[in-house]
C-alpha cells in the first residue's frame, strides 16, 4: 500500500521512471508503427520503453518462440533440401529468417547444389567431378593454381583445365564429328 500512495503522490515509480498516463498511452497507439513520430510524440520516453510498452499493450505481435517438437520436425526436410516456400507452409508464422537461424543453431546443413551449367562442356564435365568428389570450386581453384576460375568460368583456360584432369584423374579425348 505504501508502494501505490508513493506513486500516486510522485507520478514516479520506485526506479524513478515517470508512470505512463492514459494521455501518454493514447499518443503511442496513435503514432505506433512509426518510431520517429513516437519519439517525437513521447519526448519524455526512451525508445526502449515506448517499444515495451507497445509490447505490453499488444501493439507488436508476440514472437513466435520455437518449441522442441518444431525444431525436431526441421530436421528432415531442411536436410532433405525441401524448398523454402514449403518449409513456410510447414510452419506457419515463421519467416524466412527464423528458419535459417533455428536450422544453423541447431547444425543442420541444406544439401550442395550441383553447379550450374556453363555453356562450355568441357568445363561443365570438370565442374560437375569436381563436385562429385566433394571439391568446391574455390578448392579446385586453389590446387590449379587459379584464383576464380572455376567459380565463375566464362572462357576456356587450357592449361587449368589439363590440371583439373590430371587433378580428378581424367584423361583428354578427342572426338572427330563426322565430315
């Protein structure tokens, strides 16, 4: 009871902190989703605590808290390389975002994706051992000799293709079209 006399007869709180009057809170509600204007509207509040209040009051939706059965049913389909949008429609009101985070929290890996074609078969056969072997395009880069050549190949380097064959245990043939 003294706790509520010293309030009504201060306007402060135990910390100090001036107590929201209803006029204070009609003006947040007002000018809510835009945070300049709340501060300009507010002048004796911080951002930190018109952003509580507006939590208290429902303004901002509540954050979705993963619970363990969600993060156990990630799993499968992120490992399995399930599109984004279908994970969305899988867990409803998560974004995006969330998804991503909860999946590195938790150490699950999205498969590797073969890379794209070139145009150029020859680099596209390279590209595509390499990847079977597990080797990125910046390892194989790097034992070629190269610095971003098979990462972004857009013309024919002859002799860091020789030493890609060579690298992944191939051997150059040559096919004559029919004249």
């Amino acid at each position: 009871m003294a706790l509520l006399r010293h309030i009504e007869r201060t306007g402060c709180t135990i910390a100090g902190d001036p107590v929201w009057t209803d006029d204070e809170i009609a003006r947040l509600c007002a000018a809510f989703p835009d945070r300049k204007a709340a501060c300009v509207a507010l002048p004796r509040r911080t951002l930190a605590a018109f952003m509580h209040k507006a939590r208290q009051l429902g303004l901002v939706p509540s954050r979705r808290i993963w619970t363990s059965d969600e993060a156990i049913r990630l799993r499968k389909p992120y490992v399995a390389g399930i599109p984004m949008s279908e994970l969305l429609e899988m867990f409803p009101g998560k974004t995006r975002s969330q998804i991503w985070r909860k999946a590195r929290d938790k150490g699950y890996r999205r498969p590797r994706r073969a890379p794209t074609p070139t145009g150029m078969p020859l680099v596209d056969s390279i590209r595509k051992r390499a990847f079977e072997c597990r080797l990125s395009m910046t390892d194989l880069d790097a034992f070629v000799g190269r610095r971003r050549y098979f990462v972004s190949p857009s013309y024919m380097d002859w002799r860091a293709l020789q030493r890609a064959m060579i690298l992944l245990g191939g051997r150059p043939t040559i096919f004559w079209a029919h004249a």
